[in-house]
C-alpha cells in the first residue's frame, strides 16, 4: 500500500497546481504544460468520480479517497517518466488529504497522511476563488469556497511548502507561474529530459 503512494526518484522538477474547486488550475495546467513543451499530469479523481457518478449515481465517499490517492501517484510516477524537466500536476496527495479533513471530520486514512506529507513538489500554485464557479456533476461546495481556500493554504503552511498565490486573469496567472518556474529551472541545470534518450 505505501509503496503505491510513494514518488518515484526521478530528477525532474514538480509544479502542483492547487486550490478549491473551479478556480481554473487545470485551464493552467494545460497552458503550462504548452509552454514548456513537457507533459501534465491530470486529476484522476475527475475521471474516477465521474464514472462512479455516470455509473451509480453516488458521489466522493470516505472509502473512495484511497483509490484515488494510489491512481493519482500512479499517473504521476507514469507521466514523471516522459517529462521534460518539469512535470505540471494538476492535484497532488496533499489536496487529497484536506478534502479528506474537510468533508470526513477530520479524518485521514494513515497512509494517505503519510504520503502526502512525505511526498515533495517545487513549487505549489495556490489558485484563489477569483474565478466564476463552473458546475458540473462533481462541484458541490460553491457557497464555501472561501472556506476552502483557506484550509488549502492553511494545509501548505502547516507542512511548509513552497508556494505562490495566483490571482486575476488567466494571463496574469500564467505569466506569474512562468516567472517562478523559471527561477526553479535556472537553478537546477541538470535535470532530465525525456528528449534526450529519444
């Protein structure tokens, strides 16, 4: 079980982006992902959720947390593997994680808290709430969303990592990411390319 939680050891840099619900990370994860010509790794959650919603008409229950924290590491560990230099990920465990506190009392399933503490990322893009709130067969907290805003920076300050607020319009989201991202990239020359062994 932990095993399937845990990060490959791949010399890339990792970029998560990170937030509450419908406030326009994957919109970046895509333009990220163009700019840098490198790979992104999607929520699987979205999928996973959405064929349980289409299927059996029920949405996210507790049970359902740790299914989806192993199909997202596996999709990242896969897609760690084609990057180059950097790989964008739409969600990580950590996001996992506080919704699991938010919506469960509290409650984490023990390996899942382990991993996302222990799994790291350069850099998360923490994306405020400035964005109209799109619904869909998954959304379900719209009138809460400054709630959860802060729970998620609240879960990055308790665990110290790295980040950035993005705010304002898709372009000045995306030209503040680059900007930081770059200053990631120029530090750390060395890292792997997908491209390199083609």
């Amino acid at each position: 079980m932990e095993e399937a939680l845990k990060q490959k050891n791949i010399n890339i840099v990792k970029v998560v982006l990170y937030g509450p619900e419908s406030s326009g990370k994957t919109t970046l994860a895509k333009h990220l992902a163009r700019h840098y010509n490198t790979v992104w790794a999607p929520e699987f959650a979205r999928e996973y959720l959405q064929d349980k919603w289409n299927n059996e008409r029920k949405t996210c229950e507790n049970s359902d947390l740790l299914p989806i924290a192993i199909g997202q590491m596996k999709l990242e560990n896969e897609l760690a593997l084609k990057a180059d230099k950097l790989l964008i990920c739409d969600t990580d465990l950590l996001v996992t994680k506080i919704y699991s506190e938010e919506y469960y009392g509290g409650y984490v399933h023990p390996d899942l808290d382990k991993a996302a503490i222990a799994n790291k990322y350069d850099l998360y893009l923490l994306t405020y709430i400035d964005t109209p709130w799109e619904e869909d067969d998954l959304r379900d907290r719209p009138d809460q969303r400054l709630e959860m805003f802060n729970a998620f920076e609240a879960g990055l300050k308790k665990h110290n990592r790295p980040y950035i607020i993005l705010k304002g319009e898709k372009k000045e989201r995306l030209q503040l990411a680059i900007s930081e991202i770059d200053k990631i990239l120029k530090a750390l020359p060395n890292l792997h390319s997908y491209h390199s062994k083609k």
